[in-house]
C-alpha cells in the first residue's frame, strides 16, 4: 500500500516537474538535466532581449580615441563593460523616478548628443527642470569634473544620483510623503533583472547607492564622439593652428578665429586678433576651463532675478550634427537657438548690474569687450563650429536604450 502511495505521488511529481520545466523552456532555455537548472539571465533576456547580453558585451572600456585626445578624468572608477552595461539599463530605466515615468534618458536624448530640444526638461508629477539639460558627449575627456551648470556636484560620480533625489526632477527626494534614496534602493533590489545583472557585475545582489553612482557614470563616461570633420583634419596636421586639408577656406579661416586671442584697445573694442573662443573652450577636447567664470548669461527661466555662478558648459563637440543643424537650445537658459545668436551675445556682452562673477576674459579694467565681429566673420566661425560634429554617438546601439517595452 505505501509502495503504491509513494509511486503514484512519484508520477504526479515527475509530471508536475516536466509540466512546470516544458513551460519554463518555451521562455528562458531552462532545462531538466536530473536537476532543475534555470537561466541565470531569465529576467534579463525577458526584459531585454539580445539587447543585454553578459556572454557578449559592447565595448565600452576599450573604445578608441585619438592620439591627440590626452585627458582622461575617469580616475579610479575606470571603465568596464559589465559596470557601464549597468549604467545603461539604470541610465534608461524609469524605476528610478518615483511614478515610473522619468529616467535620465528622458532628459538626455541619445538623438540630440544626449540633451533636450525642450527649453525645460519634464519630471515627475508636473515638475520641470530648473535649467536646460546639459549635453553628455566626452564627459570622459574633459579638464573639469565638477558637473551641473553651477558646479554643485563634485564629480560625475555624485552628480548621477543627484536628479533622482530631485523632488521635480525623478522624486526621490524625502519630501511631501516621498520616499527617498534608501526607497529608491528598496524597490530596486525586488526587480528580478536587477537581481541578476548586480549578481553579475558585484557578485551578489545588493543595490547601494554607490553601486548605482559607480555604473551610471562609466556609463556617461563611455559616451564619445570623435568621427567629426574636425577630427578627420586634425588627423592629418601637427596642430590646430595647421590649416586642415579638408577643411574649405571659411572652415579654415572660422579656425583660425576660434584659436586666436583678440586684441583690445583702451575701451574694449577689438581692434586685431581672432576672437578667443579657444582660451574657455580648449582644442583638441573643447572642454570648459575649470577655471571659467560667468559668460554674462546670468537669467533664470521663468524669473527676472539673476544666478551668476553657473560656469560649467559641455564640450563644444556635436553642439551641431554632421550636416549643421542645432542638437538643442544653448546655455542654462536655453535662450539660443542658433550659433548666430551664441556669437551676437560675445560681440557684445551686456553689462548687467549684480554680475560680479563675469569671467576676466570678457572684460578689461572693468570695461566689457566688445569683439565686433563682422557679419563675415561670424560665417566663418560657424562654418568652422558645424565641423566638430560627429555621427556615430547619434546612432550606436551600445548608448540606446536596452528596453524591450517601457
């Protein structure tokens, strides 16, 4: 009698087993060997597909770079390819706002040199961003590592968690009722994916901030461009000042202007020389001086009060696409729309009362330059700008995001 009440519950369980195993296989590879043996990566490739795939990463730690390029600000959280495959999924996931609605790939558009043609970015519950959203090509390789336009994080590093404790912004923030980091971290650590991918790359499950700070920012720091037309000449040329081959005389002569610095008589006005643009927003990398104080651009959307210390800018590189046209408004206010309108406001900076932060190099014995460029030369300029866009970061699949269905 138990030899039969044993058999026969031996049967159901073997179908119950084979039944549950055959389901299993027709979405994840799990398979009946003996031993139930289930994808580690289940939830992953769910969530997905060949987008995330940890037996076949995208090169993010060894992309190249040109020889020219010299600075590297990744320090010690060098990049790898599982971390930054982190970044990307934490980067595009909506998780991370408080109503599932806002990731930072909803402010940082791959397609638009990861900014937003919007004057002011969408948060969550109604919320907006306080300022434009900066462009994220080659963060990497840039002289200054404080970000935000007023510099308030330290680092990429802390800046990456900053949005997400906003309380317009993403709405971890602790406030009204809100949850804040450590919720954050809570509701991560239940996502099955997440699970796996942290087991992967830390080697066991647990979510930290730092974690999340430590993938987001290999993750932005991965995003490069340097296929411009820019690059093709500078590849072939000892230096900048050198004129590039394939460069027309405008493009040239636009170069030329951009490296030099001008010459001011006793009252400000230009009267020899270029027009500077090189001594804030370097060659080769086009990065912004640390050391560079306001631009006199000191508005604060929606306010007629003044801000005078943002003094942070993004690389230069891909303000244009390849064929010229604008990735997105310019400036923390967004108020430009056109290289044009960038090079009207440095022909003649308006002297603002309160804006005790004006960067030297706009002004001489409190005196305010005005470059007076000729409509001729501000073609010229722009023609040169137009060059130091690229193609590839609009494009490549490894800065897109992962998703199957959001």
């Amino acid at each position: 009698m138990n030899k039969a009440i044993k058999y026969t519950a031996g049967i159901f369980l073997s179908i119950a087993l084979i039944s549950s195993c055959t389901k299993m296989d027709l979405n994840s590879s799990t398979k009946l060997t003996g031993t139930l043996i289930i994808d580690p990566f289940y939830y992953t490739k769910e969530s997905f597909g060949t987008n995330i795939d940890f037996s076949n990463l995208n090169n993010y730690a060894n992309q190249g770079r040109p020889a020219y390029i010299t600075t590297d600000n990744a320090g010690a959280n060098a990049i790898t390819d599982a971390k930054a495959t982190l970044g990307r999924v934490l980067f595009y996931d909506k998780n991370l706002s408080i109503n599932n609605t806002i990731s930072c790939g909803s402010c940082h558009k791959q397609s638009f040199a990861f900014s937003d043609t919007s004057l002011v970015s969408d948060g969550v519950v109604g919320g907006v961003t306080v300022r434009h959203s900066m462009r994220l090509i080659n963060a990497r390789f840039a002289n200054e590592v404080k970000f935000f336009w007023n510099e308030r994080a330290a680092s990429l590093e802390i800046q990456t968690t900053m949005p997400i404790q906003d309380h317009a912004e993403m709405g971890f923030s602790g406030l009204n009722g809100r949850g804040n980091i450590d919720t954050l971290l809570l509701k991560l650590s239940g996502i099955n994916y997440y699970k796996e991918i942290f087991k992967k790359v830390y080697g066991d499950t647990v979510v930290t901030e730092p974690r999340i700070q430590e993938s987001l920012a290999q993750f932005v720091r991965s995003i490069q461009s340097f296929d411009s037309k820019y690059d093709a000449g500078r590849a072939q040329v000892n230096n900048d000042r050198d004129p590039f081959p394939n460069f027309t005389p405008a493009e040239n002569i636009g170069k030329n202007l951009y490296l030099t610095p001008p010459v001011f008589d006793g009252t400000g006005n230009r009267i020899a020389g270029g027009i500077g643009c090189n001594g804030c927003h370097r060659a080769p990398e086009f990065d912004i001086d640390p050391n560079t104080r306001n631009n006199g651009i000191v508005g604060i959307i929606g306010s007629f009060a003044i801000e005078i210390n943002n003094t942070r800018a993004p690389s230069l590189r891909d303000l244009v696409k390849a064929d010229g046209t604008i990735n997105s408004r310019m400036m923390h206010t967004g108020q430009f729309t056109s290289l044009e309108a960038v090079l009207g406001h440095y022909n003649t900076i308006p002297q603002i009362n309160g804006n005790s932060n004006l960067d030297p190099r706009l002004r001489a014995d409190g005196v305010v330059n005005k470059l007076n460029m000729t409509s001729a030369e501000i073609s010229q300029v722009v023609a040169f700008m137009k060059t130091l866009g690229g193609t590839n970061v609009y494009v490549d699949k490894k800065w897109s995001n992962p998703f199957l269905v959001q």
